[in-house]
C-alpha cells in the first residue's frame, strides 16, 4: 500500500517512513512544494498522511483537488501544533482521522489498518487459503477438512496472517497485534510459534521474508518480485 508524507519535520517524517515500512507500507515523501505547485499524484496513493498544522497549504483545497484525481484517497490528519478546533476542522473539511504529535505508533498502524477496513463492507466468515480453513467466529482451524487444534497464540498469529494474506507482514506487527503493544515479547517468540505452525499445518503455507518477517499468500509468485529486494524462501 503506498502512502503519501506530507511533512515538514524532518524528525516526523523520518520515524513515519521507518515505522510505515517495517509494517509493511510503502511510504513516499511528499514536499510542501510539490503540493503547491499540484506536481504529486494522487493516484498513486491509497493514503495521505499530512501534518494539518502547515500553514503554506490550504487543508480545504488540498482534500477536494486530491479526492477529485482519486474518490477513494484517505486523509489521515497528524496535529503538532493545532489545538483540538484544528482537528475538528480537518475532519469537517473531509479528513477521515486525525491524531495529535506524539502518539504511539503502534495506535496509527491500527488506525491506518481500521481505515482500509473501511473499503469492505462486510466481514468474512471464514478465511480460506488452499486447503486451510480458518474462522475466526468459532476461533476453528481446518486443513484438509480435518480440525486442528491450535493454541491461543499460534492461533491468533494464523488468523491475522490469513486475514492480511498476500502482505508480508514484519515480526513487530505480529507482536503488536497478537501480543499486544505493550509486550515484551522478542521477535524470537515469533519465530517459535511459526515453527510450531508449520510443524502442526504444513512448512510450505508460511513463508520467510528475509529480514521482515512472513507471508501466507494464495496468489503466484510472480506477482510478489516487487515486494522488496528480500527473497522470499519457504523454510
């Protein structure tokens, strides 16, 4: 998922690009001047992250001229030196979420991931990969029509792996999604448990991203060159 950067610090926007591309985003530096002068391209991006606080552009005009190149843009709005009417504002103007600097990053991966929720209007009752079944209501596994028996956390890693399928997804993220954001789990514990899911299930259906973390994907390979410069291998 590309997402755009609009900001000023170099401080912000440098722990944006770093968190956003460990969770799996491809993120892009946007200028102030690029803005002003309409030289980005709203199409290439699924989101906007902007600093609503920048006062050489115009929040208003900016969401309308975006959203008539692309109806389906978000605007995620971060506040470093407004007060509480400027994310009012923004969110009346047509943002879609706001957060005022600092802020936890774990909080604006969740929010930005409750945003591209929004693009499905139902839930899926069951999640379906080859010959995995997983459901998530029930908290049920099935592979090859036979249950299976997992324990809570192996659980909850296959089920967040299965729901995000064909996106890598980085160890910190399982920590912070099936641990919590406050765990001092090591990215090893992950480790542990995929090894115990490939041993229960099958060593082919989670692959290895070297260096990021795993994928669980029901598309070809082919598609998967541009991921990164990681090679994926199956363990």
């Amino acid at each position: 998922m590309n997402i755009a950067i609009i900001e000023k610090s170099r401080a912000i926007s440098h722990i944006l690009l770093n968190s956003l591309k460990a969770y799996g985003f491809v993120p892009h530096e946007v200028s102030v001047r690029d803005i002003i002068r309409r030289e980005a391209n709203p199409s290439s991006f699924e989101i906007i992250i902007m600093n609503i606080s920048i006062e050489e552009i115009s929040i208003p005009r900016i969401i309308e001229q975006f959203r008539n190149d692309n109806p389906k843009l978000y605007f995620f709005g971060i506040n470093s030196a407004g007060n509480w009417e400027d994310k009012v504002n923004f969110l009346n103007y047509g943002g879609d979420d706001v957060m005022s600097y600092p802020f936890p990053i774990g909080e604006l991966i969740a929010r930005i991931q409750a945003l591209t929720r929004r693009t499905t209007q139902t839930i899926p009752l069951k999640y379906r990969v080859k010959q995995l079944e997983v459901d998530p209501i029930k908290r049920q596994v099935k592979y090859k029509q036979k249950k299976i028996v997992l324990r809570k956390k192996e659980f909850g890693i296959l089920e967040y792996m299965m729901r995000n399928k064909n996106r890598p997804i980085s160890r910190s993220e399982l920590l912070d999604n099936v641990w919590g954001y406050e765990s001092t789990s090591s990215s090893n514990t992950i480790d542990v448990h995929v090894s115990k899911l490939r041993k229960t299930l099958s060593k082919n259906l989670i692959q290895t991203v070297h260096g990021f973390g795993y994928l669980i994907r029901d598309k070809p390979e082919e598609e998967y060159k541009s991921i990164s410069n990681s090679e994926l291998e199956e363990l």
